[in-house]
C-alpha cells in the first residue's frame, strides 16, 4: 500500500473487486474515476482504494406508501429507509429517512 491507508474499522482483505462485480458494474467504475478526478482534482490517486461492495438486496419488499409518507394500508405508519424498500445504501436511507421525520412532524402538527 502507498500513501492512502484504508479506514474501515474492522479491517480489510486486499483482493480484486472486479471479480465481485459484474462487467458492467466495473467498466463503469474504470470511467468514472478518472472522470470525476477531472472535476475535483485530488480524487483518485495510483494507490486509492475501494473498500468493499454494497448490495440492495437486504431488503426484497417495498412497503407501499402515499405521498405523505404513510402506508397506504397502516394508518400511523411511516415506512422508511432501506428495510421499507426506500434507500439502497447509508446515504440514501438517511436522506429518506429525514424526509420521513419531516413527514412525520407535519402530521402530527397537521400541516399540509
């Protein structure tokens, strides 16, 4: 390893991650760094690392929900984040879940 050393708490493996990935996933991957390191310079380096792989497969149901956030079929029920079928990862199920929270305040102050 060079200058970047890895954060992730528990630990890591060095291995190929393009073998835990199907094709597309990787071309992909192969052309957005070097793009995006075009618009923030500083981004990639020789010795970055990517640290593991994330799936959405934690959660194969979606909890059905109206456009105030609710269950359609729950009244009282505000589905949120990944395990509702929400979010794919961290940042999107914390995204979800402030609109939810928002949701929520607005219903119990009854706010259109």
């Amino acid at each position: 390893m060079g200058d970047v050393k890895p954060s992730y708490t528990p630990g890591i493996t060095l291995t190929d991650l393009s073998k835990a990935l199907p094709d597309f996933a990787v071309d992909a991957i192969r052309e957005a760094i070097p793009a995006f390191n075009k618009k923030i310079q500083g981004f990639s380096s020789d010795d970055g690392l990517l640290t593991g792989v994330e799936t959405r497969t934690s959660s194969p149901i979606s909890i059905k929900r109206n456009k105030e956030f609710q269950s359609i079929n729950t009244e009282g029920l505000f589905p949120a984040g990944e395990g509702a079928g929400y979010a794919g990862g961290i940042l999107s199920a914390g995204i979800d879940g402030i609109k939810v929270a928002e949701a929520v305040a607005k219903s119990m102050l009854k706010i259109d």
